[in-house]
C-alpha cells in the first residue's frame, strides 16, 4: 500500500517543531508500524535527510519505550502499544499523522522522542515496599488470597509508557500512579508504607506538573495492558484515608524537582 | 602429536595463539555444600562507616544491574548507575515470560539444591562450573523470599500459597511464575528497590548514557567513558570498582528476540582492555518463535515453549506441496520430531528441536515467506481437548501470534522458526564474579554464566538476580577492603587516551559518508553469522565466515553512513558503534567455534556426530572454558583454557530418542 505520513519534527528541545510530510510506497500489511518507520528512515538517510528520531526497544509490547500518537490516538486504532501496531490496521491511500506524547512534563527531546523521567521520580517517592536484601522471611510466611494477588498482578503489569498521559485532556498521569498504590496496596507486604506511599506520591505526580484527574476515562481506553479505571478510586480511597489519619502519613521526603521550583520563583 | 593437536597447531597458525591454562582460585577447596559459606567468611568486609568513602559504577539496570545497585547502596556504598533506556524499568530483562527456578521444595516432589545443582550442569551439557551452579542453586530459594518480600505478584493458589510449574523437561514443578510476565514483575520489583535508592541518595541514576569504554589505571578498573546520548557529551565517571551487568549479545544475528538496543559494546570494551571473553559461541536457540515475514523484519518474538505440550510439529512431505496446510491429508504430513524422535516427540530439548526445523527447510521442506518455517499444530488438541480448554491454555499465546501474523492459529497451523534469544559466553569471570581485570565485576547475562553450553529454561531470571543480590554484594567487598584507591582525575594519561579513542571512533564513524546504511551491514553480518556460526557449524563454513566478516568490516569502516553530529540525539550513531562491536565479536565468536571442534549443548559441530546424525560431545579434548585475551587490532587473540573438573556430576551423554 502507498502511504502518507506526516510526522512531527523538531530538531532539539527548544527548537520549534512542525509536521513534515512523507509518502512512503510498497508497504506491506504485515510491517509493524515501527517497521514501517525503520524502512522510511532507511531511505531518508541514502538520500542525506536526517532520519526521524522515535523510541523502541523490546518491540513485543512489554517494556513501555514506544509511545506515538497516531491520528490523534495514543498508541493509534489498536488497544495496545505501538510496536504491536501492524500495518494491516491502515488501507491503502491513508494519511497518518504521527505525534509524540504530548504533556508538558514529558518534554520532547527530538522529534517523537520525549522525556518521562516524571515516572521514575514519582516512583522514587514511595512506589516501592521496603525489603532492604537479605531481611525477607520464608515466602510462605504471609500467604495471599489469590484473589488479592490476581489484582494485584493485574496492575502491576503497568509498563510505565505513559499513553494515559498523553490521551488525557488534564495531562495527569493518575492511571500511571494508581496502578502501583493497586499493586502494592493489595499484598499484605505492601500494608506498612500504604498511606505514606499514596501521599508521597501524589505530592510527587503534582510537583511534576501532571494535572488532576476528572474521571474521564480516555487512560483507560488506550492503556494497552488494560489497567482499570478503578484503580484510581482506590487511590482516591486511600488518600482520602491517608489525610484523615493526620499528618503520620505524609511523604518522608519533600517532592524532587528542583528546575520546577526554579522556574517558579514566587 | 595426536591428530587434534595438529589441527591446533594449523588454527594457531591462522587465528588464534594457545596461551596457558588459567584456573578459578576463589572458590574454596572443601565440600561444594560448604564452598559459599566458607568464601563469605573469609572475604574482607569493609566497616560500614567506610563503606560511604567508596564508589562503585554499576553499568546496566536489568535484573543483575538494578539487584546490585539496590542492594550495594542498601549497604552504604555510593553507587553510580547507567543505562541506555530512559528508564531503569526498561532493560530487556523485562520480557522474560515463563518463570524463575528455585529449589523450594514446596511440591514435596522430591526437589533439593542438589537436584536444582545437577539438572543445570546437566543441561548445560557439562560445560560449567560446578562451584558456581551449586552456588545459583543454594541462592535460589532466597531469590523468591525477597522478591515476594518486595511485593513481586506471583501466581498463587486459592490458599494463598505460591503456584509453581514445571518447565523445561524437569521432572520436578519448582518455577515460580507471575502468569507470562515474570520477568517484567522480577524486574519492577528491583527496578523498586533502586528507585528506593535513588530517593535515599546512595545511588546516583544516569538514564539514556551508554557506555563506550572502560578506563583501567594501573591494572586496575578505575571508570568508564560514559555518552549521554541527549546531548552527545563524553563524559568520564570513577569510581573503585566497575560492574558490567550489561546483557547478552544475540543481536550480533541481527533479528533475535532481543530487545533494539541489546549490545555487546561495554564487555566488548572491556574485553579490549584485557578482561578475558569466555565461549562467545555459546549461544541459545530457542525453537518457538515468530518466522520473519519480510526484509523489514527488525526482530523476532517468542512465543513460550510451552505450546510444545500440546501441539504438533511438521512440515509437507514434499517440498513442492505448497497447498493451504488445512488442505494437506496426513499421509503427506512429515511429524517430523515424533518421527525421529519417538520418545520424546514434540517435546525434545530446545536444541534438537531447533535444528531439526532447521534441517527440513534446508531441505526445502520450510513453509511460508522464505520456506523458513514449520507448522505448530493445536487441530488435534483442539479436537481432544475443545476449543475452550486450549483457549484457557495458551488463549494470550494464541492472541499475540494474530496480532503479528494476522492469522488465526485456532483454524489455521501456527508458523514457528528458531532464532537466537540468549548468550551464555561472556565475560570470564572467577568465583567471586571478578573479570580478569581486578576490579571489574560482571553480573547476569554479561558473564559466561553458569549454563554451559545451554541454559535451561527458567535459569536466566534466578542467575541474574542471584548474582545481584546476593553475589556481588558479598565478594565485591573482599576488593574494596583494599579500597578507596588513589583519586585519578581527567588528566591521568589513561582517562586521556580512553576520551581520545571514544572521540577518534565517533569522529571517523560521522566522517566516513559512504553509500550504506548501518542496519544494511548489520543485517549481512547478521545472515553471516546465522548462516556459519547458528545451531550448526562446520569448519569450512566458519572458515568462510571469518574470511567474510573481516572484508564486511572493513567495508563497513569505508562506506557506512551516520549522518548528523555528535552533539545531538543521533539514533544511527549509537547504531553505528555498536555495530562496529558486533563485527569484531563476531569474529571472535567464530574463531572459538572453529577451535571447539565438538557438538555440544546447542552447537552442532557436523565433523562431530554420532553415525545416526545426533551430536557428539567429546569430553577428553573439551572439558574446559575457553577464556580469549586480546592481543591487539589484526593480532591474534590468546587462548586460555579453564579445565572442567566434575567432582561430582557423572559426565554422560544425552540422548533423546
């Protein structure tokens, strides 16, 4: 099939972007997209145009690097990510516009390729449990419904790719960061550090510029691992919790990012 | 002199230098059940308060790389971590499906360490270290303690206990499984813990750098040359010790089911700086995976082996049979391994079932684009078991091969080829995880590991967690004790020389401006490699291929194409250098191959067969490690031989029929 592309360029962080326009030919129905991509780079670089810059890596769908905004679609028309996003999804004559994630705490660094550090810092401020090595007990010690470990494991299968942010009108990463409170506030391990956990980092996930979330739901739609919307009324949940308690619960350590508060000055 | 040693003698001629033999001195002499104990009393400890004064890099953060980073920093050291993803999270230990082994014994099915022990020297075709294994064995069953103490989602049964099954032909359930996602749930659980870490301030975290070489300062590993590959900056990191937990390099075949960015480049760097690269041509094949659909194909996915259990292996009887698979009646079906292979069926060990799909399409025999291909049928098991049942099965297998192929694989046979997913050479390294170059310790996969020559399924998650763990973190600190070592800073004529070389092969990489792709070179030597260094390998093929490589590399170095700058995001740059790596790799790897002159684990050696066509180990010439020393661009590497010893697994020959 002959294609159209036009595709977000933008040189360097501060540069300004525009779309660009490709027609690429002879694509077959069984090219994943990314594929696609690799061919039409193939052919910029003979002819001496700077090929276009995306993130892949895994490209089976499970280590969350790629991320494109496909016709206005994160991930594009499939429900999963955009290394699973064959060809065949596409007829013939088609224009695709091809966008990175678009929020501002995930700056583009070059053309589709965009920052999501954000993830990892609200990460750091307590999505985790505390097992220092060498300090677990037998692994039978505390058993779990298996009922409680299905969920959990159902949210933990997050990878972290950040297509709920960029499907959100608010731009938060709510889904993101209730799919672990879910995770590890459902196992029994998990019990000790849940309502520092929620507090930490949700001060985090707004220090970081995501916006609130208004039960929207568009996460959920493109989320390729399918994690609930529910997840987010159990973080709701435990924060309102959290807060009543008093002031026991809130995060060990201030949110961390520092060229926030330089760029905010009053 | 025996006819072997002349052949030695003409390869040495050729390719390769016979140094001495060298010998693993860190694992202690007493009974193997007390070698980890001992050596972890008799290590030096370094006082807590000390601890802070020194500095280790960690290179790479799957599970080997974030465990040890967690870990050591949980300890007190100041830890600085690199990875090229833009995230820890990311490393391609993520995509690991099936599970994690450990000796639990929780079946009551008669499992122990001894038997976890045996079964992995066994199944690597007796071609690793026994200290070693037993030592993976021992750490096993506290592997799944921390895991689950971190919050990692195991399955579990409706009592609340941990599930298992079994995997891989053991005769015992003792792998751990979180649905086909065990990995991922493995890695976000260290990946976890380090980000505890980094919050704490004892690991500092430098996401999208890679590694471009290793400074060693009097015999000593000091620090890396490190990219930052946003903005292009050569940057110089020290520290008193460095750690490689940088992954294996199947992608030296272009498409395997390795993720992009998998690379050889930091042990390859290191290699150069003399750590000792131990059986490069180790390399696993696994037999379930996707067949490629075209030359745009950029890598390969596996499916689980599982669907071995229950489905059925075979190809039209003639090669001109080119009808719709449905069409095809049994009489002109081939079952091909139930043929052969009576007793075990589709359920052969994964190297002779990937060279035996390997042999019916060299036969022109292989089905769909290419003729690389065979038919995994689940007609009959859906007949038998219903369409429900084998749904509830393999339901999410079924699923990712339509998403891929567009196919339906309840009406139609599945299409499966073997391709490379995983590397048991790497670099040498001792008792304690120690390279060849004091001060250089090297985790995971990036090690030549304790599988041999073939690793058994289940065995990669629980090797690298265990080094990271539970390893590194209680030898690591016999060196340091002799630490912190002198300051050096960036005018030290090591670092100097180190930046230049970085410089000099960016520079020439960007200045060359030919009339190919990088990906056009890479996939040639890819074919190379798979084609004369793959599951069978003979000495006029590798002979070849060596001849081949070095002409593609030197075409590669006059007419490869990177535009752009350095200074910048350049995604054909990083490329570009890594596969420069390759070539020199897979080199290496092809003249460890024409010097192992023996059939063994997954590697068949056609001038080493038995007379009914199944592979010949032969244990009197190779029983041992080969470790290669560098001897410099256009010399010829040095090899030395670590004789196996077997105190206590009886040396047998498989077999499968």
């Amino acid at each position: 099939m002959n294609l159209t592309l036009r595709i977000w360029r933008q040189a360097s962080p501060r540069a300004k972007g525009k779309m660009a326009v490709y027609h690429v030919s002879d694509v077959s129905e069984h090219m994943s997209f990314l594929e696609m991509l690799d061919v039409l780079n193939e052919r910029l670089t003979l002819q001496g145009d700077d090929p276009i810059a995306f993130d892949s890596d895994c490209r089976e769908g499970i280590c969350g690097t790629c991320g494109l905004v496909i016709n206005g679609v994160a991930h594009g028309p499939l429900q999963t990510t955009t290394c699973q996003l064959h060809m065949r999804s596409f007829s013939d004559g088609d224009v695709i516009d091809v966008e990175p994630w678009r929020a501002e705490p995930f700056p583009v660094i070059k053309d589709l390729v965009v920052d999501r550090g954000a993830f990892d810092r609200i990460i750091q401020a307590g999505g985790y449990i505390s097992a220092p090595t060498g300090t677990a007990p037998d692994a039978h010690a505390t058993p779990v419904p298996k009922r409680d470990a299905d969920r959990a494991f159902d949210a933990a299968t997050c990878i972290g790719c950040g297509a709920c942010v960029a499907a959100c009108p608010n731009g938060s990463a709510m889904l993101f960061t209730a799919a672990k409170i879910t995770h590890l506030g459902l196992l029994p391990q998990g019990q000790p550090e849940r309502y520092s956990r929620v507090v930490g980092m949700l001060a985090q996930h707004d220090a970081e510029g995501f916006g609130g979330c208004t039960n929207i739901g568009e996460c959920t739609a493109v989320c390729p691992k399918e994690i609930p919307l529910e997840t987010i009324s159990r973080l709701n949940r435990d924060l309102i919790n959290a807060l009543t308690h008093g002031g026991s619960h809130w995060p060990k350590a201030a949110p961390i990012r520092e060229e926030l508060e330089e760029e905010e000055p009053d | 002199m025996t006819n072997s040693d002349l052949l030695d003698s003409l390869d040495a001629d050729s390719f390769y230098v016979l140094g001495a033999d060298i010998a693993d001195r860190k694992a202690p002499q007493v009974p193997i059940d007390r070698r980890w104990y001992e050596r972890r009393f008799r290590a030096r400890l370094v006082n807590p308060a000390n601890r802070r004064k020194l500095d280790v890099i960690i290179v790479g953060t799957g599970l080997a790389g974030s465990s040890a980073a967690a870990t050591l920093g949980e300890a007190g050291y100041n830890i600085t971590c690199f990875c090229y993803q833009d995230s820890p999270r990311r490393a391609h230990s993520i995509a690991a499906q099936g599970g994690i082994n450990a000796a639990k014994n929780y079946r009551n099915d008669g499992d122990s360490v001894y038997r976890l022990f045996y079964d992995t020297v066994k199944g690597g075709d007796f071609r690793a270290r026994e200290s070693n294994v037993y030592r993976l064995a021992e750490l096993s069953v506290q592997i799944i303690d921390q895991c689950v103490a971190q919050g990692v989602p195991f399955a579990r049964e409706y009592g609340g206990l941990l599930d298992n099954r079994s995997f891989g032909g053991v005769q015992v359930s003792r792998t751990f499984y979180a649905r086909g996602q065990t990995g991922q749930q493995l890695l976000l659980g260290a990946y976890q813990a380090l980000e505890r870490q980094i919050a704490a301030g004892t690991v500092e975290m430098n996401t999208r750098h890679e590694m471009l070489e290793l400074i060693v300062v009097d015999g000593r590993a000091r620090g890396v040359v490190i990219r930052d590959m946003v903005s292009g900056a050569i940057e110089t990191h020290f520290a008193d010790a460095v750690v490689l937990a940088t992954g294996g390099y199947s992608n030296v075949f272009f498409l395997s089911t390795n993720a992009m960015g998998c690379n050889v480049t930091a042990t390859w760097r290191a290699y150069r700086k003399g750590a000792y690269f131990a059986n490069p041509c180790f390399t696993q094949i696994h037999p379930t995976c996707i067949p490629v659909s075209g030359d745009y194909q950029s890598k390969l996915t596996l499916m689980s082996e599982s669907l071995r259990n229950d489905g059925r292996i075979w190809v039209p009887k003639s090669g001109e049979d080119k009808r719709d698979p449905r069409n095809i009646p049994e009489a002109d079906r081939d079952y091909y391994l139930e043929r052969i292979y009576p007793s075990f069926g589709n359920l052969v060990p994964r190297d002779i079932a990937s060279r035996a799909a390997k042999n019916v399409c060299d036969e022109g025999r292989g089905v769909g684009p290419g003729g690389l291909g065979v038919y995994l049928d689940f007609a009959d098991a859906i007949a038998r078991l219903g369409r429900a049942t084998v749904e509830g099965k393999y339901g999410n297998l079924f699923s990712m091969y339509a998403q891929i192929t567009g196919e339906d694989p309840y009406k139609t046979p599945m299409r499966i080829y073997p391709a490379v997913h995983y590397t048991m050479g790497g670099l040498w390294v001792d008792y304690d995880l120690q390279s060849s170059i004091p001060g250089l310790y090297v985790t995971g996969e990036a090690n030549f590991s304790d599988h041999g020559a073939n690793r058994l399924g289940a065995s990669a998650l629980m090797q690298g967690l265990a080094d990271g763990y539970f390893v590194l973190p209680n030898t690591i600190n016999d060196y340091l004790a002799d630490g912190p070592f002198p300051r050096i800073d960036a005018s030290h004529p090591a670092v100097v020389d180190a930046v230049e070389a970085v410089r000099a092969r960016i520079d020439k990489l960007l200045s060359v401006n030919g009339g190919r792709t990088v990906d056009s070179f890479h996939k040639e030597l890819g074919r190379l490699m798979w084609d004369y260094c793959g599951m069978e390998r003979s000495e006029e093929g590798l002979r070849k291929a060596l001849t081949r490589i070095r002409e593609l590399k030197n075409e590669f170095w006059s007419d490869v194409k990177v535009l752009g700058t350095n200074e910048e995001l350049n995604q054909a740059l990083e490329r570009a250098g890594r596969v420069a790596d390759f070539f020199e790799l897979g080199e290496l790897m092809c003249i460890d191959a024409l010097v192992r002159r023996e059939s063994c684990g997954g590697h068949f050696r056609v001038e080493s067969q038995t007379a009914d066509g199944e592979a010949l180990r032969d244990d009197d010439e190779f029983a041992y490690v080969s470790a290669w020393e560098f001897e410099g661009d256009g010399g010829r590497p040095i090899l030395h031989k670590e004789p196996l010893v077997y105190e206590y697994v009886e040396l047998k020959q498989r077999s499968y029929k």
